[in-house]
C-alpha cells in the first residue's frame, strides 16, 4: 500500500508550495515510487494499533521508508526515522476519520520583479519603490553594515532593471540612493575587524562594547559533564559581516549522515555586553518592528555572504475560521482572548493544554509520541469548541495522551503555519546548503526574529514545553531526538491540496532544525546587539529628519517677519565648543534621575560609576523602601526601564553597566517597573 500524494477525495498530508521550487538533484524522481510498498509508512496499517505501540515504545525499529538520498537529505541511520513515519501516519489516519478539517492556502505565480518589490516592501523600504522621501527609509538606510547594503542594492537593482525592461515608470538610481558611482557593485565578502555594531568607529574611539567576566555569559548547550564542543557566539558585529572566508563545501555530502547523540551538537556561549542580553519581549513593539527589518535585511546578506539563495512562498490567502479554537489564525485567537484577559500574549487553549501536560504528562511514557484515542480525540475537540470559553470543560477526564494530540492539532490546523508560510524555505535551506551548526544556528536566529508577535510568543511557549519534555527523559523515555522526530511533521508538513514532495523527502532535515529550536532557545530568544546597536541610529537619524523638518516648516511660515525682525547675531567664535544635552542640564554628567512609581520613594538620583549595575539600582531602591512599598508592587519582579531617547522602551539586563547604556542614550528616562509578562 503506497502512500497516495495526490488528491483523491479525502484530506492528505502536503507541505506548503513554493511559488517556484528549486529542483533539487535526486529529487526528480516521484515520492511514491521511492517507498517500496512494504516498507511505506502506510503499511504500517497492516500491523494490529496496538502491535504498533508496543513497538514505538521499545527499542526495536521497523524499517525506514526507502526514498532516495540527495544533497538535501543528510540522512540519520537506518532505524532513527521510524518516530517521524509514525507521526506522519498518525496525522494521515487522524486527517481520514475527519477530526481534522482541511486548511487551503491560496498561491499565486510570482511575476517578474514582484518578488523583488515585495522584498523591499517587507523590509521597510517601500520608499524606494514608490520613489516619496520617507523619514523611515532614509533612517533605515542610513543605518546599514557594508553586507547590508550590498543586499539591498542587489535587490534593488534587480527591480529596477525588470521594470525598465516592461517600460514602466521612470525608477531611481540606485546611486542616487547609495552614494555610488557603479551600479553594479561586487559582493565579495572580505575581511572586517571588530568594530561596534553600527559598522563605523571614529578615531581615537575606543567600542562601547567590552567583555566581560566569564562567568556573565548565557550557557546554551549540554548537560554538565557531557562531552562535546564549546564555541562562542558573538552579537556585538552583524552576522554577515563576521564571514570573512566562504566555506568550500556548502551543502551535505551525500553520504553525510546527522548524528542522533545528543553529544553531537556543540555547546554554545554568549558572553554578556557592558549593556547585558536583551530578549525580545524587552523592546516596545515599535522598536521590534524595526527589529524584524533589519533581519530580513541582515538574513538576506548572510544569505548571500554564504552563496545561498533566501527562497521564500508567496501566499496569497488564507482561509481560516473567525470564532472558535482549532482552524483560527493566531491574531484573531489572541484578540477574542485579550477580552477574557487583557495583555494575553499566547492563546488560552495553547496555553491550558501546555498547562495540562506539564502538570501531569511530563513523566507519561511516550508522551508525544504514542497517538491517542482517534474517537476520543475527536470528541475532546468538540467538546472543547462547545464549552471552554463557557469554563464547563472537565479537565480531569482528559487523558496524557489525548491532549498531547489536541496540542499537535492545534498547531497543524492553525490557517498559516507557527513558522509562517513564507519562510518555511528559508528554514529548510539553513540545513540543506548550510553544513556548519554555528552558521546554521545564526541563521535560525534571524529567522526567529522575523516572526510575527503572535507566532514567536507561541512558539516559545511551546519550545519551553518542548525542552520540559526532553529534561523528563529518564521517566518519559523521550530523549530530544524522539521529541524532535514528533514535532517536526506538525511543524513542517501541512494539509491542502497539494504535496511538496521536496519537503515531504526532508524528513531528517526538518527534525534538526527542531532539534537546534529545542536545545538552543535560550539563545533564539535573544535579540542580537548589533540589532538593537542599529535601532538606536534608526531613531536618532528619523528624530534629527524630524527636527530638521519643522525647523523647516517654522522658517516658512514665519520667513517675511523674520527677515524684518531678525538681526545679526554674533559669530561663533573660533575653536567654541557645543556640549551634549547632558552637560547643559542641571544634572550633572554621570548622575542620572530614577523614577519608581509604585513604591513609596518615587525617585531617587544616583552617581553612576564604571561598575555600577542595573541591579545595583534596584537593589538601593528596594532597600530604601524595604517598609514601605506600595501593596501593588509586592510579589511582582521590578526592573529597571530605558525609555525615550534613542529608544522607544528597553527592559534592561540587571547585569547591564549603567554608564555605558547612559552615555549611549543620556536622553533616556528610567524607571523601575515590573516587567513585562
């Protein structure tokens, strides 16, 4: 019995379509014809359900399916897939007996530039399309590293050439946009020094970044004791920047296969920043829509630093449910549930089922991986779309096992997928023509920044559950790879019309990419310096446009009084000097006003000194108001707060050095408040 890719009247598995697939060599030849019928993931059905479980939860493997090896497909050994096949034929029986509904996503060919257009347009710099002279696309221009640039007049260029081949409007130069006198410049990538994050370091100007002590690091990687590699990462210079060498192989060999023990991957280690880590949920949302730009833009040039092609879908629909649960798109489920609970971050269903597991699914044997009742699932979900907004759904009579498939169908019937519908490519070629974890976890990095709000606090509630499940291994017998070869299906196989037969292959591919999210997400969820380094030139760029330009409009309106009434002013004298806003305050330089609203000493000045910390700062304040603290602040967490300035919001690191985040924004103001949930 073969497994069917084509439409036959019932809802198959299919992975989301590209709108131009690459053929990959090795590929060409049909999904079908490459599983042998007796060893196809559907023959499965032949065995008894519950001989089938018996075997998932030993040691022994079935035979994998035998489709065809290609560059893309770094192969594990001959039993390691067997978890992935179950999962694949657990989603295709459950599909079948109809608890799931299909989900269609319409998709359109991309025309000649449109793809090139939509770049631009996805990276905040429509201007450049539209040809108006926005504030925010100069800033943003004005703001790039060499390889950023590179990607962006590559882009560009492309666009402008394909329009004035179809002889439309007249279109800007790029030299116009950057200054050059080529128009097609080289993008061979050479060797850089380390220099602050905006690319630029003025003589006789020592970094703002500094190292610090080794023991102020974020730790990602192995359990203590196990043997592996331990390598650094840095965040304070652009990833694309930091390639100086292009490595010689950038795909798999063929007969390159992915290594299952844990001990295989490296350990990895962020030292801390004068100005401490940042997560994403530190930054107000108008600073990590600026955030989602610069990496795109930054992706692409890693992208194109390494020779890769970014590949990515172009959807044009969705059909999705506007009330309910499961088949909801994530915006939608959030705003229903912000009504409940204002502030909510990850849907409350995700969040009750996450809930539910962890507090009795965790030491569940084969949790995730042994499929639960169909029939029981079935009406569970039903159930759950009748009663739980009305808070009458038993819990209690819900077994391990069915609400680890409730959750697995939630993520499945979700309208666009949890990793988006248009980089699911980019994320499969990260491994496909990427060889190098470090490189690859660099990239993901990027990719999770991209993500829109509501799909990266989601994924990071699951990947929480994830690594939670994975600590259990002892009690569960779920180790990260297991756990990696469940997920990755729900994740990155989906449900429509049609098949992807290259996603489909990548079997093994798409369960280490789980695999990189499960055991570096401590990582994945910091926002890189360099990022947070050119959101700060962003925004002093756009309000220095922005002072200039009503200055502008002031000397208009006011042009005829002022030339009757002006009179000569002074020259300045040779040699004067203009001091920072912060030497012409009362303030002196060094010293900075805290504010606490909620406790009963609202504001306090301090001196600031090399070694002055942000915990510091807290520290005093807690002190000072140890007795007397407002009833609203005790239990919860304060932080202390950059705001204004160059910034829009920033929950800085307790390890952060103060005069270091002051002299970069000393028109900030700072408060302590409880941070953000």
């Amino acid at each position: 019995m073969t497994m069917e890719m084509k439409d036959s009247g019932s809802v198959v598995l299919t992975a989301y379509h590209p709108h131009s697939p690459a053929r990959i060599p090795g590929m060409e030849q049909s999904f079908v014809q490459d599983i042998p019928p007796s060893r196809s993931p559907s023959s499965r059905k032949s065995l008894p359900h519950c001989r089938r479980i018996n075997r998932m939860l030993s040691n022994e493997s079935a035979p994998p399916p035998a489709f065809s090896r290609s560059n893309s497909q770094a192969s594990m050994d001959s039993t390691s897939m067997e978890d992935f096949w179950c999962e694949v034929e657990s989603i295709k029986e459950s599909s079948e007996d109809g608890a799931e509904e299909a989900t269609l996503l319409e998709f359109k060919p991309a025309d000649e530039g449109e793809l090139e257009a939509e770049w631009l347009q996805d990276v905040g710099l429509s201007t450049l399309i539209s040809g108006a002279e926005e504030e925010d696309g100069q800033a943003l221009l004005s703001t790039l590293t060499r390889t950023q640039a590179a990607a962006v007049q590559k882009r560009y260029n492309t666009y402008t050439q394909t329009l004035r081949k179809k002889n439309k409007h007249t279109v800007r130069d790029v030299r116009d946009i950057f200054g050059t006198n080529d128009s097609s410049p080289t993008f061979e990538t050479v060797p850089v020094s380390p220099v602050p994050s905006n690319g630029i370091q003025l003589p006789g100007q020592k970094p703002v970044w500094k190292s610090v002590s080794s023991n102020s690091c974020l730790d990602c990687g192995l359990d203590k004791g196990s043997p592996s590699i331990t390598e650094e990462l840095s965040y304070e210079v652009s990833f694309s920047e930091s390639i100086t060498v292009l490595p010689k192989t950038q795909e798999w060999p063929k007969n390159q296969r992915f290594k299952k023990e844990d001990s295989a991957l490296p350990k990895f280690i962020v030292r801390k920043s004068r100005f401490g880590l940042t997560e994403v949920g530190d930054l107000s949302p108008e600073d990590m829509k600026k955030i989602r730009y610069l990496s795109l833009i930054e992706l692409t040039a890693f992208y194109d630093a390494l020779g890769v092609e970014l590949k990515r879908n172009r959807a044009e629909r969705v059909r999705g449910r506007e009330n309910g649960l499961f088949g909801v798109p994530l915006t939608i489920l959030l705003e229903n549930d912000q009504k409940k609970v204002p502030g909510i971050k990850v849907p409350l269903i995700f969040q009750k089922l996450l809930l539910k597991l962890e507090e009795t699914g965790l030491e569940t044997e084969g949790i995730l991986r042994v499929p639960g009742s169909a029939s029981r699932v079935k009406n569970l979900h039903q159930e759950l779309e009748a009663k739980f907004y009305e808070d009458t759904f038993d819990w209690d009579q819900v077994r391990n096992n069915d609400a680890a498939g409730l959750l697995k169908m939630f993520i499945r019937e979700l309208p666009s997928p949890l990793f988006t519908v248009e980089y699911l490519p980019a994320f499969i070629t990260l491994v496909e023509k990427i060889s190098k974890i470090k490189l690859q976890l660099q990239a993901l990095h990027l990719l999770i920044m991209l993500l829109p709000e509501a799909n990266r606090d989601t994924a990071k509630a699951f990947l929480q559950f994830l690594k939670k499940v994975v600590a259990n291994e002892g009690k569960n017998k779920m180790n990260l790879w297991n756990v990696s070869m469940i997920v990755a299906p729900n994740l990155f196989i989906y449900k429509g019309k049609r098949a992807n037969q290259q996603e489909m292959q990548a079997a093994a591919t798409t369960a280490h990419i789980v695999r990189l999210l499960i055991r570096y997400q401590d990582i994945l969820w910091t926002v890189p310096s360099f990022l947070i380094s050119q959101v700060r030139k962003m925004n002093e760029a756009a309000m220095n446009n922005s002072k200039r330009q009503l200055m502008f409009d002031k000397g208009v309106r006011k042009l005829l009084r002022r030339k009757t009434m002006e009179r000569e002013r002074p020259e300045r004298p040779e040699g004067a000097v203009t001091f920072p806003p912060y030497l012409q305050s009362d303030i002196p330089e060094g010293v900075i006003r805290v504010y606490a609203p909620l406790h009963s000493k609202v504001s306090m000045a301090i001196q600031l000194n090399s070694q002055t910390k942000a915990k510091d700062i807290l520290a005093r304040f807690h002190c000072e108001n140890s007795r007397g603290s407002s009833q609203n602040m005790r239990g919860q967490i304060q932080s202390l707060h950059e705001i204004g300035g160059n910034i829009g919001q920033h929950c800085l690191d307790p390890d952060a050095y103060m005069l270091d985040v002051y002299r970069a924004n000393p028109q900030a103001e700072w408060v302590i408040k409880p941070k953000a949930s």
